[in-house]
C-alpha cells in the first residue's frame, strides 16, 4: 500500500515544482521601477504565486510600503529593508543590486505575469492532486464530504485560472445606451416571465443572477406556485428548468404537476379510477412533459456543489439554463458545517445560493418556512422578520415573496377556488406592494384573477 503522508509529499514534490527564476526576478524588477506594473500585480498574484522564498518576502515588502504610501525605487526600498531588519530574509544587498542592474522592459510585464501564474497554478495543481490521494486514506469522514471538498477545490482553482474581466466605466455606459435602444425599438420583458401578468408588472420578470425568495406558512401553496412557475418559464421562455426538491419525490412532484395540467383532482389520479376523458388528458399531457426540458432532482441533502454539478451537465446539453427552484431553503444542509449554530449555517446557504446565481447568470427561486409565532397574532398577513432561522434571507435575497391566503377551522369549508394574496415584501429593484390570485387546491394550481 502506498500511503503518502505531509513529509513524503513534500519530499517527493519540493525540489521539482514549476517555477521559472527569471520571470519572478523581471516581474519584482519591473514593480520596483514601475508602480503601474506593481499595481496590476496586487490584483493577480498572491505571495505564494513567487516560488523561492526570498521573493515572497520582498513582495511582502513592496506590498507593505504600498499600504504605507511610501514612493519605491530601489533607495527607498533598500532603506526599508534596513530599517525593519529585513534585508536578510531577501537575501542580502546582493540580490538588490541584480535586479537594479537587470531592469525589465514593461513592454514585457504581462507576459512574466502570465508564465509566474501559471507555474504557481500548475503548482497548486500537483499539491492538490498529492491532497485528492491522501484524502482517500481519511476514514472518519464521509465519502460525500470528501467529494465535496475535492469539488470545490477544484472549482476554487479553476475560478482562479479564469481571466478577470476589468470592464471599464466607457464600456459598461456604452452596453447600457445599446441595452436601452434594444429596449426602445422592440419592447419585450427584461426578465424570464413568471406567466402571471400581474407579478410581472412589478418585477419586470426573473431577472438573471437573482435570488428570489418565495415564503409561507405550511399548505399556503408554495411548491404548487414554484411548479407553476417552473412550467410557465419552459413554457414562455423554452429554457429548462431545474427543480430541487428535498421534501417531495420526483413521483410526488410530477403527480402535481399531472393535476395542474389536466384539471383532474390529484386524490382520484392516484387512486387510478379515472374514466375515459380522464385518460385521453392524462396520455395527452404525459407526451408534452417527457418533451419538456424540466429536471428534477429528489436528493434529501443536496449540497450547493451537487447543484452546481448538475446544473453544468444541463449547460453541456443546452446552452443556457433558465431556472432554478429549491425546495426548501431549512431542509439544506453543509456538511462541513460544525453543528451548533443554525442560522449561521443558513446564512451561508443563502451566500453560496446567491453566488451561485451570479456565477450561472440564473435567477434561482428558494422556497421558505416562516416562523410559527406570525399563528399568535391577530393580522397573520406575513412580514420580512417572520423570515425562519434567518436575518440573511432577507439580506441576500433580491426579491421576497410572501404567499398569504385566509386559514379555515375546518377543512370542508375551504373552497374549490380560493382567493391567495402574494405580497411582494421585498424588491432590491423595484416597489414593494401584492397581487390576488386564485388558488385551486384540487388541481394545486394557481390562476390570475381574471382566468
């Protein structure tokens, strides 16, 4: 058995890791002769990018003299080498006069920035893979919690390989104007449409990189709003849809949908005593949904990074992904997360949830509980601190909606069709305010009030 522990490890990769001497000493030349080219390499490297020791600790120091706002040339960095003891940890006076007597052409900068990166990235990747092999050995955590750590390493690494994009203020006024024209010039929806009119009026559609919070109370119709919402975005947009779900199965969600679609009461489709009629609509709908871009995914602990997996397959296969609905927020889980504090463990969730919305440029739909205590008051109409383990919902979130309709003692009394208020409590973009829809709690489908 081969077992590779930290000392092994760094004996066997230590001495022939990537690296090239030369373009570290131009790049340290070029930043001490140049704050341009210092500047730019704050924002692309780290101290670890620098391979041999004592160019680490003299990129420490020009770092510190930037914060300082100290002037650098090769004076007033030997003088500060001095002064602070550190001319030593650089490797003396002589490795200063080597790179006062080699400056580096400017004109060259970006391309010893280039070669410095990727030696250090390459580097990151062997010590990573040497991580992947030791992580195997590691019996007393999980095999999903080892996955999914090694997932997001790599995603880390691969974030860091991606270029930067540095928009400048002409180019984002320029794409703005143009964004207008189009808008003037054919008039469309700037967001994915809900396919409720009324909804749409005030948020303009889903709009991409949004997370988008959909919260109620037990039976207020959640799920049943989010599916109608996930077959009214295939439907207007033909993007697909991916649906989460870690309370229902995959059976459960589509015998929904099966009774939203056909008008046939959901109790009797899976009872099975359906007439001929019945038949004819059930046939009729299961053609159009197996055509239908709708994925689901009925994993009980589903993890960001399994989301974030299975979202990259759908985009293998389509171009773009025009939904995601999770459902719901306080069944989600981080593995990693020490167990204890609840609502930071939220907190993070709704972070990475909102990442990953503007990683993908989709609009991500979370389905919420709200807290019990809204049962005691007398106006039960629910309000942003109603919000369940959470003051970060409502931070991260770019629009709340709050599904409301009147509780009955006693269940016959609850009508065929009965009158749901959605309220619009938060919209970082736009006005706050609600909308009345009809709820058919037979079909588990939600109507405008004008259908």
């Amino acid at each position: 058995m081969i077992f590779f522990d930290k000392n092994s490890e760094k004996m066997l990769i230590e001495n022939s890791l990537p690296h090239n001497f030369l373009a570290e000493r131009m790049l340290l030349s070029c930043s001490i002769s140049n704050s341009e080219a210092l500047e730019l390499m704050k924002k692309e490297l780290s101290v670890e990018a620098f391979y041999f020791k004592n160019h680490q600790e003299l990129y420490k120091v020009l770092l510190k003299m930037t914060v300082k706002k100290l002037q650098i040339d090769m004076v007033t960095l030997t003088a500060f080498l001095q002064d602070n003891g550190l001319l030593s940890k650089i490797g003396g006076i002589k490795v200063l006069l080597d790179l006062g007597n080699n400056i580096a052409a400017f004109s060259y900068f970006t391309e010893y920035l280039r070669i410095v990166k990727e030696k250090f990235l390459k580097r990151s990747l062997i010590r990573f893979g040497y991580q992947i092999i030791n992580s195997g050995y590691i019996m007393n955590e999980s095999l999903e919690e080892t996955l999914t750590n090694i997932e997001t390493e790599i995603t880390e690494l691969s974030n860091q390989i991606r270029p930067k994009k540095e928009i400048g203020t002409t180019d984002i006024l320029t794409k703005i104007f143009l964004d207008l024209k189009e808008k003037h010039t054919n008039p469309k929806l700037p967001g994915l449409s809900s396919g409720f009119f009324e909804l749409d009026k005030f948020t303009q559609g889903f709009q991409e990189s949004d997370l988008i919070i959909i919260a109620g109370r037990p039976s207020m119709g959640k799920t049943a709003l989010s599916l109608n919402l996930a077959l009214n975005c295939i439907k207007f947009s033909q993007l697909p849809v991916l649906f989460c779900s870690l309370e229902m199965s995959k059976e459960q969600i589509f015998y929904r949908i099966l009774a939203s679609e056909t008008g046939i009461n959901q109790f009797k489709l899976r009872s099975g005593k359906l007439s001929k009629v019945d038949w004819m609509k059930v046939n009729k709908i299961l053609r159009i949904m197996a055509k239908l871009p709708f994925f689901v995914d009925d994993s009980p602990n589903i993890s960001i990074n399994e989301i974030r997996t299975y979202i990259k397959k759908i985009l293998s296969e389509y171009n773009k992904l025009g939904l995601i609905i999770i459902d719901y927020l306080q069944l989600m889980q981080i593995l990693s997360f020490k167990p204890g504090n609840r609502v930071q463990e939220l907190s993070q969730i709704t972070r990475q949830l909102k990442s990953l919305a503007r990683e993908f440029n989709v609009p991500i739909i979370a389905l919420s509980q709200l807290n019990r205590n809204i049962e005691n008051r007398v106006d039960q109409r629910p309000l942003l601190s109603d919000l369940r383990e959470s003051g970060s919902i409502e931070q991260d979130a770019d629009l709340i909606l709050m599904l409301y309709r009147t509780r009955y003692p006693n269940q016959r009394e609850i009508s065929k069709t009965s009158l749901t208020e959605l309220i619009i409590a938060k919209q970082r973009n736009g006005p706050i305010g609600s909308i009345k829809l009809k709820f058919q709690e037979s079909r588990m489908k939600f109507l405008e009030m004008n259908d």
